[in-house]
C-alpha cells in the first residue's frame, strides 16, 4: 500500500465521543478498494462484545447481525473476510491507523463522526434508551438525577445520556459485554444502552427483568470509511442497497435482533 506520513489530528474517543488529543502522524492511503483486491482479503473491524451485532458462541466463533453483514459483505465484494476484533473506544484510531479497512460495529451515524470519518449508507437502526427494573421508578429525565447509570464508554449511548441525563452519576464500561454482566450482577441497576443489550441482560435475569423507560434517541448504523474512499464507499452502499431490496440485510438483522429494519430502510 501506498503511504505517506501527513500531520493530522489525533482522534481519541473519550467518555463523550471524540476529542481532539494534538497532531499525531497518521499514514496516508491509497484506493483502499484497490488494495483490498490486491491483498485478496478485506480487513472489517468488529465489536465482539456488543451482542447481538458482536459476540461470540460455544466454540469461541464471532457469530452476530454485524459479523454475518460483514460476511455478506465481503462475499459481494468477492473476497475473503478477515475479522479484527475492537471496542468502542478503539473502533475510529483502528480505523485511522489501517488496522482495519472498515468498521462494521453497530456504528452510530453522528455529526461528530463525520468531522472525521465518511459513513455508508445506512444498513440497521439503533434505539439509545434508559432501561432499569420495574422497582425502579423513572417517568423522565429528571427522575435520573442522583442515580448510577451504566453505559458503555465511548459509545453515542454514553455521549447521549451524558448530555440528556446531567446529574445522573454515569458508570462507564469498556464493552457491552462487560456493561450487561454489571447489570446480571446488580453492581449497577439502570442502564444507557440499546433494547438488545436489555435483551441480554434478561436472558440473564429473568426473575427481575428490565424495562425501557425512556428512549433517548433512534440512531441508523452504518459502515465506517475513511475520509477520501469513494471508492470503497460505493462499493458498500451498492452492496447495501441490493441486500435491503433482496431482504438478505433484514433477514440477518430480524434473526438476531428480534425485529424488523424500519419500512422506510427496505423499500
């Protein structure tokens, strides 16, 4: 591959989203599509502790909605897919860095991002919502105030019940995977997350089960480029926009999430 060191800004990804940390020499990449020919491998980065999008089965085998888009993915695109395992705060400097030629992490569509990184179109839909126990009560945001609330750091669900839910205490862990066992264990008992880390969480705790108490926002999800991969990105969005017509997108996103891509997204 091609590359050049160029100052850029380094993009962290910090309690609230991302933040600016000084120049930082990044490299310079030429058409990533044509490299991911040449190589005859695409390079798809994937959160594996955010079920069901990342997570692995029995065997120890990435299995999800992201890791079988990806699949889907890499098979339109012909070639051979190659997962790298991320977080949610590592998903951009792998990005940066070439670590990965794209993410597909149930990754957020924001204003933010975009200052840094191109997004496909959408393929998925995300609700960020408030989730607690029936004992808890939690008419509005308001009813927040005082309390501890888990999210997962990095996330948009963590930069958007920091800004909605000023005076909650916020509890940050590193994944999904780690958020949902706070909340089987009890070491936290209100959660800023999405309706399928809920899920989880009540596979796990069905005597005291949570419930959505107040959605914060719906977000769609999309596949992370770098700036400047026109290429690529509309490779993928033809991708995209075949596999919502043919129901192949849906079938994959119904199986693992229990519901259907909003109509909008299929037509």
């Amino acid at each position: 591959m091609e590359r050049m060191n160029i100052s850029r800004r380094a993009f962290l990804v910090g309690a609230t989203g991302l933040a600016v940390a000084g120049s930082l020499a990044l490299p310079a990449f030429a058409d990533t599509l044509e490299e991911i020919k040449k190589r005859n491998k695409i390079l798809v980065a994937v959160d594996l502790g955010s079920p069901p999008f990342g997570m692995t089965d029995g065997n120890m085998q990435p299995i999800g909605s992201d890791v079988e888009s990806a699949r889907l993915f890499a098979a339109e695109l012909g070639v051979p897919l190659e997962i790298v395992q991320v977080t949610s705060p590592n998903r951009i400097p792998f990005l940066l860095t070439g670590k990965a030629d794209m993410v597909m992490a149930s990754f957020s569509v924001t204003d933010e991002r975009k200052k840094v990184i191109d997004f496909s179109d959408p393929y998925g839909v995300i609700q960020i919502v408030v989730a607690g126990p029936k004992s808890v009560a939690v008419k509005d945001i308001k009813d927040l105030v005082g309390k501890r609330l888990g999210t997962t750091r990095g996330s948009s669900n963590d930069k958007e019940a920091t800004t909605q839910a000023q005076g909650a205490e916020m509890v940050r862990f590193d994944d999904d995977a780690t958020l949902i066992t706070a909340l089987v264990s009890g070491q936290v008992n209100l959660m800023a997350s999405s309706p399928q880390v809920m899920q989880a969480v009540n596979a796990r705790r069905p005597n005291d089960p949570l419930e959505v108490k107040l959605v914060l926002k719906t977000n769609p999800y999309a596949v992370g480029l770098r700036k400047g991969d026109d290429a690529l990105r509309e490779a993928v969005n033809k991708v995209i926009a075949t596999n919502l017509k043919n129901g192949k997108l849906n079938e994959i996103y119904t199986r693992y999430n229990g519901t259907s891509l909003p109509e909008e997204m299929l037509k």
